[in-house]
C-alpha cells in the first residue's frame, strides 16, 4: 500500500501489519488531476532545489541574512554612519560627493570604505539565491486537493494521507487490480476520511433561495459509484466545502445525507452493518450513481458485497453480471432475484403503494386488466421488452431502484433447505410455486382452449420491511421444457400476501384468513431459469421458431403482437384464448402474445394440404398469424380477431371473425367462440383483394394460410393443382400487397352485450407494425341501443345511446 507522507509529499510502501495511521482523500475527479509520476517528478524537482513550502502548511522561519548582504537602511546604527559621513563630507567641502550620496554614502562596497575604486572584498558577492519556480504540478488544480488535505492529516496528527489519483499506479494492470480488491478494507482501516465537495459553497453564500444544504443535497460526490464505499466504510468522514471550508461529519449530518442517499442512519453510523443489510438494499444504494467506465459500476460496489474478482477493463456491462455470480457463490439472499417484482417504476414505488399491492396476492398472474395504463412508444423498447420476457440476473443497479426496503428472510419452516447454483442451463434452484389460479372461465378450464399456461409465481425468502409475512415473487412462465421457467415481466407488484401463502408462510395465518379448500398450495419445485441473455436466446421455449424456420438458414426473431383495448368500455374483457403455429404465450401483464418467428421466404418450398397448394416460388403468402379469443366473464359475450400478415411486405391486417354473436351465445364460459376460432385456424379460407388497374379494378381471392404450411411440392402436377384452385372469378392465387390494394377484410362486429340485448356493441380492430417488427393490434368500440319499434319506419341506422 502507498501512502504519500504529508510532511515531504514523498511516496513511501507499507505492507501488512506495518501500515501506520493514515487518513484519506475522497473527493470527485476532474480533468486536472495530478498522478502518481507527478509526485515522483515533484519529489525528484524538490530533491534537486532544496525544500520549498507547499500549500496546506504553515510558511517556514525566513533563513537569516546572508553574509554578504548589505544592512538595513533603516537600523540606527546605519542612521549614525550616514549623519556621521555627511558631515565630515560637509567639512571637507566636497560638496559633489555629497550632492550625489546614495542612501549607503561611503557603504557601497559593503565595509565601510569611501573608495569607489576599492576592490570589494571576496565574499561580498555573495547574494541570496532566488527561490525555484515553482514546479508544472503545484500548477494543476488537483494538487491543490493534495496540499490542502496534507496540511489537515498535520493538524489531526496523522503522518500519511492516502488518495486514489497518486497513491495507485493505474498504468500497471496488475497494482490496479489488486487497489481496486483491496480499495474497501484500506477504507475500513482509515483513521479518517476528508470528503471534499468542491461544488457546495459555504459561509453566506447563496444562490437564489439555495444554501449550503440545498448545494449539499445536490452536490456531484452524491452521484458517483466509487463515493458509495467512501462514506460507508470508514467509521469518520469529515464534510468540507470550497475552499476546504468544515462542513460537519457524517455523524453531525447524518440525518441529510441519509436522506439523500436513502441509506438508514444506523447504517451510515456503523460501517459494521453495511453487510447485514440484504442484497436488494445494498444494490439500491448504488442504483442512482454512475461511474465514468461501464466496469466501474460493479467494481465500486466488490467491497460492499465481500466479494473479489479480476478487474477486466473492456468486459463492460458482463462486469455487473460477473459481480452477481460471485454473489450467489457466497451468499443465499434471494433478494438479488427480487428486482422488478414490485412492478413498474420501483424508483418512484414508495413503501404505501407496495403495502397496497400485498393485498392484491397473487393477482398479477390471475387477473389481468386488458385496460392498464399501456407502454408509450413500443419503438423504445429493446428485444428482451418486446417479447415480455427477461434474464434472472440484473443488468445495472438501477434495477433495484426503489428496494432500499425489501429485507432477507429465512425459508419456511416447513420447507427443507436447499442450495442453488448457476449453470449452464440458467439458476437450478428449488423454489415454492403457486399454481395457476383455475376457475369456470379460465383457458385451462374450456375444453377447446389453445393458450399456454398462465405465468406462475415462485416465491423467494424475502419481503418488504412493512410485512414480513408477505414475500416477493418471481412470475415465471412454462417453456417445452418441463423443468425450465421464462422470467416473465410484470408491470404490478408481484408480493404474495399470507392468505395466499398458506402453509408456506413463516408466521400461520389466522382463522379469520384461512384459505377456501379449492384455493392451489404453493408447492416445492426444482427448476432451471435462465440467468443471462445469452441463456435466453439459445433456450427451447413455447415460442420456438425451430418448427417454422427449417428452411431458414438464421435464427428468426419471434413474433410479437401488442393488445391495447384503451375503448372497450365494459370492464371484464380478457384475452381467453390465442391460437397460432406451435406453442403461444400470452403476457397477460404487458399484454403481449409471443409467437413462433415466421419464415416468410419459405413460401413454395414446403408440402401443404391439398387445399392450400400454391405454385412454386409464387412471389407471396397471405399468412394467418394467429386467431385470438377476447371475451367478457360479466356480460357474457365477446368477438374473435385475426392478424394476418402478407409475407413479402410483411404488411400487417386485422380481421374480424364473422358470427361472433351467435357463438357467444352457444355457451357460458366462451365456448361457442373457441369453437369459431378452432374453425378459422384450421380452415383459413380466403379474403378478396380490390387490385387496381390502367382501366379498371380486379376483384383478386387470395388464399390465406398458416405458418408452416404455406408452400408446395414441386413435381409435374403443379400445374395441374394450380389450375384446380382457379375459380371463375380468377380463384385463390399468389398475390403480393402493393400500396393501393384494399383487402377486405371484416371491419366491425356486432354482437349482444346483455341478456336483455337492450345495448349492442360495434368493435373495430386495426393492427400495425411497428419500426422494431412489433405488431400492435388495437380495438375500439362504441354502445348502441336499437331504437324503438316505431322509429324503424322512418330511420335506417340505430342511434348512439
């Protein structure tokens, strides 16, 4: 370890037990600081001109006079010899002698002689040497830190002062690497620690209406990573100013800077207690500061966490993924699992609103709201977003923004304790899961129900500080793998409160919340969740597009459709079912279905049903992407919309489903429109296309078909096939969407809102896709009322209730 000694502002190394007192200089960089080889350049430069006064330190005795120096005019003595000498030149009568006197009359040659001519004597010439000037270092405005902070460790009794920007060789790898592991203990070891917030002013000085404690609360120290281990580690931060003005210590002022870093005061007093505090809090500390490097970001935060790993500049955000592993190696606190799990905004979620959301339980996986607050520009949003699903493991610590109160728990008592690891596959871990909710109207109840499962909760061993017989879970949906787990995003809290925890909680529940008989368990499960992109991208999931792309030579992106309902006034639409090629996955927190990705270009290249043959190499699809089911469990009826998609355009359409109104009254629960979806899923049918022409327009049927069967077998009955399918009319037959086509398609639905069918609802579904391939289907909608009998005499259309 270097230290620099604040008396010679030499660098000298200390190993071990050897190390004295020292104190240290945390502050923020700026573009003038000064390195370790500036101080060994200054130190050789002192070395060489003698010692001269720094900054920081009391000016040294002036040196006593030189011997060859001439008296001072001023003495008396000096007074006597001039009145003496002006005299006897005034007897003697010379008077141009002494009309040209200088203030030393007959003293210019240092002895006292009177001769101009005389030779002075040998030591007369020497002078005091003048002062070195002074060195290109002492000039950078991060030398002034140093000296300032030299000048205090001397008055606090302290030989030695350690500061990052000249006590580590950052041009060595190896000595950078071992600071910044070690960089949290030599804190620790500290006898004291100067902050300097060279932003704050103090004094009387205001700006506006701010003082010095608004400058405080604002000051830059605040926001940067490498700060965070200076205030927590060691046990004495003193606070100074511009100017090197005292501010007050962290003990004085713990009550603000607890309240501008969000860190309790007990903590910031006792450096001890940093590492009883859970991960998820820990990480939140960190979660509003940022660091010049990317790797930084983890690195700043190894002490915080006991733990050590290699520092590898240019590995960027993987630094903050290495920190994570090295955690779970060391530690079982599921809180570093927990980010997200209080919903949307955790940075600005208070404690009130999460309170709020523990009585909701489970009822981010059980009921979802077709008319949430929807996402404002789906452009905005990377992949992972898009397709609703996303890595275990964080990707920063503003993540965890807004955890600073989710605490570590034990498991229940009446589960066994396990381990948990990451490989791989992803985290095997063994965690209590909720089951799917299961009602009359649930998709996994209907007979004809295509959806996939809904997302399950697994609930980790943590839990907000105001409930601690709640805990945070993990919403997680099922891939083809039996034991393998998507982490799905959840846009409300996922807290599961104690009447939902049952037998799992840690404190039983009271008999007033004993859970009804029918209601699902939480039971043990072992399964494997992938912790990393990469883990995500190559994982065989519901929406794998192996199936649909074996033509393809690359890996296609999955489909992803967008629902936004924002018009559809009566409250209890869901999504009830989606159909579509493979397995479906339907989010019913972002509203999202996920889809196979589509091979568009494998048209005519592989065998189909004899009614969907098309010619070889026809130059376009109209595809059936998907078919889904919205139906209201409260009035009892609903409608059925398909996206269709032409494969060279990739130009998206919406169709609704004719007989919408007759099906939903086939059932309670929604059967009759399974049923109409099962139908127009197997048997596409056709859709007419208005062509314009030079003369006039062409009425064009195209056939439309799903994915995975759009194409034909080559061979010599082609032509024979693609004739058979040409009606009169022209027949089904390729076709290619160009600007000016108009597909008609079905734009609205009526269908009877109540058992009285006194209202009636019209439903328009439009789709669009987006700049990042994202599909957006959207409906809006509006009541009429059927107008009295008397009235249809006169009026064609139903008036607007």
């Amino acid at each position: 370890m270097r230290l620099l000694n604040v008396a010679t502002q030499e660098l000298e190394e200390f190993h071990g037990a050897d190390i004295p007192p020292y104190a240290i200089l945390s502050h923020t960089w700026g573009p003038d600081e000064v390195s370790l080889y500036d101080m060994d350049a200054l130190a050789r430069y002192r070395g060489s001109h003698g010692p001269q006064p720094h900054l920081g330190s009391p000016p040294p005795p002036p040196p006593p006079p030189h011997l060859g120096s001439p008296p001072s005019s001023g003495s008396p003595d000096v007074m006597k010899l001039m009145l003496i000498s002006s005299m006897l030149l005034a007897f003697r009568g010379d008077k141009t002698r002494l009309a040209r006197s200088s203030a030393f009359p007959a003293l210019t040659n240092g002895h006292g002689s009177d001769d101009e001519d005389a030779p002075p004597p040998p030591y007369a010439g020497l002078a005091p040497p003048p002062p070195a000037a002074p060195h290109p270092v002492e000039q950078k405005a991060g030398y002034a830190k140093i000296a300032y902070a030299c000048g205090q460790a001397q008055k606090d009794g302290l030989d030695y002062l350690w500061a990052d920007t000249v006590c580590i060789d950052r041009h060595s790898s190896a000595e950078l690497s071992e600071a910044v592991n070690a960089m949290y203990a030599w804190y620790e070891r500290a006898a004291v620690c100067y902050a300097y917030l060279e932003d704050v002013h103090f004094d009387d000085y205001t700006e506006g209406y701010l003082t010095w404690n608004d400058l405080f609360a604002a000051s830059r120290w605040f926001t940067r990573g490498w700060t965070l281990q200076e205030l927590l580690a060691p046990r004495k931060v003193v606070f100074y100013a511009q100017g090197w003005r005292l501010l007050g210590t962290k003990s004085s002022l713990v009550k603000n800077v607890s309240k501008i870093t969000g860190i309790d005061e007990l903590t910031l007093l006792d450096p001890a207690l940093v590492r009883t505090a859970s991960v998820a809090q820990r990480m939140s500390w960190a979660a509003h500061r940022s660091t010049t490097r990317p790797e930084d970001v983890a690195y700043s935060l190894m002490g915080l966490f006991d733990v050590n790993m290699p520092v590898l500049y240019g590995e960027g955000e993987n630094a903050f993924l290495r920190l994570q592993e090295e955690i779970i190696k060391r530690s079982d606190d599921h809180s570093l699992f927990a980010w997200g799990a209080l919903g949307q905004g955790d940075d600005k979620l208070q404690v009130a609103s999460a309170a709020a959301a523990t009585a909701g339980a489970a009822a981010a996986a059980a009921a979802p709201h077709l008319n949430a607050p929807g996402l404002d520009d789906l452009d905005d949003l990377d992949q992972d977003a898009l397709a609703g699903t996303m890595p275990l493991l964080a990707k920063s610590p503003r993540d965890f923004a807004g955890m600073g109160h989710v605490l570590a728990c034990s498991p229940p008592a009446d589960l066994p304790t396990t381990d948990y690891a990451l490989t791989n596959k992803g985290l095997h871990i063994t965690l209590p899961m909720l089951p799917p909710k299961t009602g009359p109207s649930s998709p996994s109840a209907l007979p004809h129900a295509a959806v996939t499962p809904s997302p399950q909760l697994a609930l980790l061993n943590c839990h907000p500080a105001h409930d601690p017989t709640s805990r945070l879970a993990l919403l997680l949906t099922p891939t083809s793998s039996r034991n393998t787990f998507l982490r799905t995003r959840a846009r409300s809290p996922t807290v599961v409160s104690s009447a939902d925890l049952g037998s799992t909680a840690t404190a039983p529940p009271s008999p007033s919340s004993a859970k009804p008989p029918h209601q699902p368990q939480p039971k043990p499960k072992t399964i494997y969740i992938p912790a990393i992109p990469s883990q995500l991208s190559r994982l065989t999931s519901p929406f794998s597009s192996s199936a649909l792309s074996s033509s393809s030579a690359t890996p296609l992106l999955d489909e992803v459709i967008f629902v936004r309902a924002p018009d559809l006034v009566a409250p209890g639409y869901d999504v009830l079912d989606v159909r579509g090629a493979g397995s479906v996955t339907w989010n019913p927190e972002l509203r999202s279905i996920r889809l196979a990705g589509v091979d568009y270009h494998s048209y005519g290249r592989s065998p189909v049903p004899a009614w969907s043959r098309r010619r070889a190499g026809a130059p376009g699809a109209l595809y059936q992407l998907c078919v889904v089911t919205f139906w209201n469990r409260v009035l009892k009826c609903g409608f059925v919309v398909r996206v269709l998609v032409e494969g060279a355009s990739r130009v998206c359409f919406a169709d609704l489903v004719p007989g919408a109104d007759a099906a939903a009254a086939a059932g309670e629960n929604g059967e009759g429109l399974l049923e109409l979806a099962r139908k127009a899923w197997e048997r596409p049918g056709t859709v007419d296309v208005v062509v314009p022409g030079p003369e006039r327009k062409r009425l064009v049927t195209v056939e439309v078909v799903n994915p995975g069967d759009a194409g034909a077998p080559s061979g010599a009955d082609d032509e024979a096939s693609d004739a058979a399918s040409v009606s009169s009319r022209g027949g089904p037959r390729p076709w290619t969407y160009k600007p000016g086509h108009e597909v008609k398609v079905a734009e609205r639905v009526t269908f009877a809102e109540k058992w009285e069918k006194e209202y009636r609802r019209t439903v328009n579904a439009t789709v669009e896709r987006r700049k990042k391939g994202v599909i957006e289907l959207s409906m809006t909608s509006m009541l009429w009322m059927p107008a009295p009998a008397a009235a249809h005499k006169t009026e064609d259309l139903d008036q607007p209730s």
